[in-house]
C-alpha cells in the first residue's frame, strides 16, 4: 500500500516542504511537489545567517509553502500518513520551528510522525534525479559544515570513511569568499567569480592530499589564502578573479582525489555527490572526468535540489519506512538533535 509523505526542512536558512508518494516494494518514492523558500536576501545585510531571524522566518513560511506543495500535487492535507521532519543536525531554534509543526499537523490529524537526520536528507537525494543509484556506493557528502566520505551499503547502513578534521570544503568556500571581500553567501559568489580567473595563479596548500587516509583539512587552505590576500595588498582588487580560481582548484582537487582513494580502498564502481557544494560546477567537471577514465558511475542530485530542501527529508523518510530502518510515532513530545553524527543514526532515531 502506498503512502503520502509531507517533508519538512527547516535546519538553517532555507525553508522546504514537499510531498513523496512511497510505493510497495524497492521501487524508489516519487516526488509529487515541492516548495522552497530561501532567506538568502534577509541574511546578506549581515554577511551570514542569523540563527533567531532564521527562526522567525521559518515560522512565517512553513505554513504557506506546506499549501503550495498541496496546491501544486491536488493532494489533500487529510491525505497524508506521516508528516517527516528535519530532526537534525542544524540551528536549534530552526529545528524547533520544523519539528513543532510537523508534530502539530500530526497531532491534528491524528497521522504519525518521524525526525529525519538532515545529511541521509542530501545522501539519498540523488535517488530523486533522473538517474537514480543504485546500492552499494562511495558517497561524497559536501553540506555547509560537512565533508565526509562514505560507504553506503543500503538505507541506515552507512560507514565513514573519512571526513574533515576542521574546516569542511564548504567553509574553505564561505571563509575564503569573505576574506576576498565577496558577498553572501560566499560559496557561490567565489564560484561565480573563480570563471574569470586563472587557476594556477597562486600555489596554494592542498591539505591532506597525500595522507595516506580519506580525512579532510581545510582550515590550512584558508589561513593560505589569507596570507596571499596580505601580500596582494593593494594589487587583491585585480587579481582576485585569480585569488578565487586558484582556491577552488585546490578544494577540488582534494576532494576529487580523496574520492577517487576511497573507491580504490572500497573497490565500488559507483559515486554519488550530495550537498551543497556538489553543485560546484568545477567539481562536477573534474570528478566527472576522473570517474570516466575509471569506469566508475557517478550520480548527483539535480541543481536544484542541491541545497537544503524538503523533497530530501520526505525522500530519506520514505526510503527509511520501505528499508524498515524506522517506524513513525504518534509521540508528538519532539527533540530536536543540533549535533548528530550520521553514523550515529539508530533504529529507534
């Protein structure tokens, strides 16, 4: 018997919800509709996100976007067994707003719910693409403060790998965007610019490249890139197109070769990318190009559902309820989880 799954996504700055029909069977969920609400434009006047305005607009937004998602699919709210929710990790008080309504709905409709942790949200978002992966894989998972790579076996069956010690590629981004003076958020805007650049400009670190293990560093990188933009002084303005191209070659490179040890050491054929910075057009590049000349598959989530969204908490929810991993709960008394390792993850979460 199939089942009707409201997602929704509240653990930073976006807002998402989105509804998933679960299928008998391994078939994979299929995304009906999907809403999102970005707070992009309120945060850039403060150069990063601001965890209490962050709330308040989740408060404002989550309600409207729920009645998009059921406008858009003809799906009615009554319709619905399980109401999902992001559970963790992220802002506390965005969290709090998520999980407060989805267990409200659920109250209200006397329908079950279930906290989804946030990155098995991106890990298995590629299974809403197009070309959808199939298990085992070598997941490189790049979300904001996350760099990780993982051997997924199947839903809830994950093993790190390897993962950041300090700073994640997605902060190298953010911190090194800022310090070159780029605007919020940083990740993209030095992307953007890293096009009109020069690559091999500047000699910049390639932190743990040559390890011998598939953790990450990129705290190093930044400090490096701070260094360069010292001795630019003056001449930073017109060299920054390179200063930028220059620090994404490093960061992609690290993660494009550390991704190529881990399907050495593992021996799997296929790769999936998920997160915010798999959206990096360069990455995209450069892995697709090393996967090819390996005869390894490697499978991405579409653009757009690349950032945080409610379409991968109601996918991760159906995938989890088909595999078994999880029973949703008439329990409404909620918590939420800010900190929560991915490997951390239990039948009874």
């Amino acid at each position: 018997m199939s089942q009707l799954i409201l997602g929704i996504e509240s653990s930073c700055d976006e807002t998402g919800v989105a509804l998933v029909r679960a299928g008998e069977g391994g078939a994979v969920p299929v995304l009906l509709a999907h809403a999102l609400h970005s707070q992009i434009d309120m945060h850039q006047a403060y150069g990063g996100v601001v965890p209490e305005l962050a709330s308040r607009d989740h408060i404002r937004r989550v309600l409207p976007l729920t009645r998009e998602v059921l406008r858009e699919s003809g799906e009615r709210l009554e319709d619905v067994d399980v109401v999902a929710f992001t559970r963790g990790p992220g802002l506390a008080g965005a969290l709090l707003v998520g999980a407060g309504v989805a267990c409200a709905l659920g109250a209200a409709l006397d329908k079950p719910v279930l906290g989804v942790h946030h990155l098995e949200g991106h890990l298995l978002s590629p299974f809403l693409s197009s070309d959808p992966p199939e298990f085992p894989f070598v997941a490189l998972l790049v979300s904001g403060g996350h760099t990780q790579l993982m051997r997924v076996e199947g839903v809830g069956r994950y093993e790190i790998l390897g993962e950041t010690i300090d700073d994640a590629a997605g902060e190298a981004f953010d911190k090194s965007a800022k310090l070159m003076g780029l605007g919020y958020p940083g990740g993209p805007a030095l992307s953007r610019l890293a096009e009109q650049g020069n690559a091999t400009a500047f000699k910049l670190p390639r932190p743990l490249l040559h390890s011998g293990d598939l953790d990450f560093s990129f705290a190093g990188l930044k400090t490096a890139v701070l260094t360069q933009a010292k001795k630019l002084g003056d001449e930073l303005t017109a060299r920054k197109a390179d200063l930028a191209a220059s620090t994404e070659a490093a960061i992609v490179e690290v993660l494009v070769k550390k991704t190529l040890a881990a399907l050495q050491k593992t021996g799997l054929k296929r790769v999936v990318v998920a997160g915010g910075v798999g959206a990096n057009r360069h990455l995209r590049a450069q892995l697709n190009a090393a996967c090819a000349q390996a005869k390894v598959r490697v499978h991405y989530p579409e653009l757009h559902l690349c950032t945080d969204n409610g379409a991968m908490i109601a996918m991760a929810a159906a995938m989890r309820l088909q595999a078994g991993q999880q029973q949703p709960n008439r329990d409404y008394a909620f918590d939420v989880k800010p900190r929560w390792p991915l490997d951390a993850i239990t039948l009874a979460a």
